[in-house]
C-alpha cells in the first residue's frame, strides 16, 4: 500500500472510534463503530463501495458546512443549504439539501460523478441521492483537504503544481459537461506526497442548458418565457446577437424585459458585481456568466491526452444515458440536451484535429 493511501487509512480509523455527536446543539447518539477498512484516497473513487457506503450509511452526526469550515478556519462561500455529516460506518459527508419537487442539481451531481467514472477523470467525489432526516438531496464523499482554495495564492499555485494532463482534463469535462460554474469556489486542493490533486465539487451547472463555441464562455439557459416571441425555432444560436447591459441592477433589468420575463428572474437576480451579458433565442434568456470577469479561466485547453481523446471519441447517447440514469425523470434530461454534450465533444475533437494538421502542414 502507498504511503499516501495508509494515511488517509490512518485518518479515517482515528474518526471512527466511539464519540458522541452533536448536531443543531443537541446530543444525537453515542455508537462504537467497527473500524472499516477503506481507501478513500481519489485514485479510488471509482470503487463502487464507497457509494454504497454512502447510501447505506446511518447518520450519527449533522451540522450546517458554514459551522465545519469555520472550526477548522477554512473560510465559506456558498449559498445552498450544505450539512457536513458523519456516518456510523466511518465516512463523512456532505449533504445538499433540495426541495422535493426539484432534484436536478442533485441529479446533476451524481451524473458528473458517473461521468467521471466513465471518463477517468476529472477528480470527482464519490455521489449518491439520499434522504436525511426527511430531507431529499445528494451526499458526497467529504475530502479532508490540507489547505484552502479559497485562498487565491493557494488556488494559483495549485494549478501550476498539479500535472498539466489533470489541469487539461479538468477544463475538458467543465467545457464537455457543461460545468460552467468553476473557479476556486469549486474546487478541493489535495496535497499529499505524490502530487496536487484537484477535485471537482459543485457540478450541479451541468443540468444547465447551454449553449457555447470552444474557447469562449457559455451562454447558460435561465429562464424560458412564452412572451419573449423571439420566433426563432430551428435557426442558429444568435451568438453574434449577444447585448450587455452595464452595471445592471433589477431596476435596469426590468425596464430592458418588463414583464416578458418572470418575476422569479427578477427576485432572484444577482449581479456578482459583473456586467449582464445576454442572448434571446427560442423564447429563453441565455446568460453569459463570468463575462467581463478578467480572472476567470475559461474553460479551455490545448492539450489533449490520447487517453482523453480515446474516452472522448467513445462517448455516445448510450453512454451518456448510463451516466445520466439517476436524472431519468429529470426535466432537463430531453434530447436537445444529450445533443448539446455531444456537439461540445465534436468541437473539442474538431479544434484538436485542426490543431494537429496544422502542426503537419
Ligand atoms: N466533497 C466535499 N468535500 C469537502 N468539502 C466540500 C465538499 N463539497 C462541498 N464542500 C464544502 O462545502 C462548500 C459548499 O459546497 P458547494 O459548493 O457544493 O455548495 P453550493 O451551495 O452548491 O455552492 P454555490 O454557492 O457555489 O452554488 C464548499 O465550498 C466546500 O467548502
Ligand atoms: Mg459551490
């Protein structure tokens, strides 16, 4: 066994001896667990135990992300409802709690673990649907990480540290998959003595409609809305027809689209302090996140591994209906969207051929 392996071993037996838990304040159960022996180390994420483990796990002890970041002084910055939890067979996790009659981006999460599964990469934490306490969502392997990529220094050196094959393959599966919002807010940095692992958290951005040319940012579907009557039904996505609406704020936006768009758009805008970049197509609003942000890194690469084109060339409806069973009711999940992933796939193996016979000329 690697020495990085019986680390994480080591770690995870020391969590698992006899401890009373405490959640929301109040003592929930005192257990002694039998030590597991399991690897958790991300070379075996593909191991099908852990998402058993997971699903099967009972939880001894639950309490809100914000609390556990803080006490081991790692800063937060997120907004969903995210619960660190432990688990009587000895795994933590985290739990995403979502409301019952919306489970997309939990469906979501679990595909982008299976995608991972199936490609080989990126660097995905085990995912499974789950239900705690009578609340509905997704529970992902908990990553113990030595250092914070909230930290800009961190994240920066990270990206250099880590192989240029990861970094690559990372920034294909956010362009392929659709994972358009990456950063340092949603990514986990693993030092251990072998190398930088970089680990992908948050991909519920993959449900997301979206169209995109690679190299540049998505335009990511918001909302749809029968009065916009762009009657536009089978043409091109209009990306040359892109607006950009300065400073916006809800009082600009609702002078731009009135009541073409629904108030739920209105009510839960937020600017990030960015401009708004739009298109109008097929009566939806497309929103260019990200645009005018000078240090987001597009998700772009001009590397491409044999091993990645060879997983890449592969992938075909049948395959992405195995990584997206979980999301089978889903109401993302319609043809259009498998089309979507595929179309980035060609641009991808298309850039990457022309890359090569221009190399040969
Ligand atoms: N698998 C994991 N292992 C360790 N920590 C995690 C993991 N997943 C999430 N976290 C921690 O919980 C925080 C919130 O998780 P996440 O980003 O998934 O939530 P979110 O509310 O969907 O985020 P956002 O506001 O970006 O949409 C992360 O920033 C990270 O600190
Ligand atoms: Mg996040």
């Amino acid at each position: 066994m690697k020495s990085r392996h019986l680390t994480l071993l080591i770690t995870l037996c020391v969590a698992m001896n006899s401890v009373t838990r405490i959640a929301h304040g109040k003592s929930i159960e005192t257990s002694s667990r039998p030590t597991l022996k399991l690897d958790v180390h991300p070379t075996s994420w593909k191991n099908a135990e852990i998402s058993k483990l997971l699903k099967k796990g009972k939880v001894i002890s639950m309490c809100p992300m914000k609390e556990h970041l803080h006490s081991c002084g790692k800063k937060a910055n997120f907004d969903g409802e995210v619960y660190f939890v432990e688990l009587d067979n000895g795994l933590k996790g985290v739990f995403k709690s979502l409301p019952k009659d919306d489970l997309g981006d939990a469906y979501a999460e679990v595909a982008a673990y299976q995608a991972s599964v199936d490609l080989g990469f990126p660097n995905v934490p085990p995912t499974v649907m789950t239900e705690i306490k009578g609340m509905k969502g997704s529970l992902q392997l908990f990553v113990e990480t030595n250092v914070d990529a909230l930290d800009s220094r961190i994240y920066k050196s990270a990206i250099q540290e880590a192989d240029a094959e990861d970094v690559a393959n990372l920034q294909l599966f956010y362009f392929i998959f659709g994972q358009w919002d990456s950063g340092p807010h949603n990514i986990l940095v693993l030092k251990d003595q072998e190398k930088t692992h970089l680990i992908a958290i948050d991909n519920s951005g993959v449900r997301n409609h979206q169209r995109v040319t690679y190299g540049t940012l998505p335009f990511v579907r918001v909302c749809y809305s029968d009065k916009l009557q762009a009657n536009d039904w089978g043409k091109p996505f209009p990306f040359e027809q892109a607006k950009t609406i300065e400073n916006p704020t809800t009082e600009k936006l609702r002078k731009t689209f009135g009541d073409k768009l629904p108030d739920s758009f209105y009510q839960s805008f937020k600017s990030y302090g960015l401009p708004f970049r739009y298109v109008i197509h097929q009566n939806s609003l497309w929103r260019q996140y990200h645009a005018g942000d000078e240090k987001f890194m597009v998700s772009h690469t001009k590397h491409l591994s044999d091993q990645a084109r060879k997983k890449l060339e592969g992938l075909n409806l049948t395959k992405l209906k195995k990584i997206f069973a979980v999301a089978k009711n889903a109401d993302f999940l319609i043809p259009s969207y498998f089309e979507a992933i595929l179309d980035r796939r060609d641009q991808v193996l298309l850039y990457f051929k022309e890359q090569k016979r221009a190399l040969n000329k």
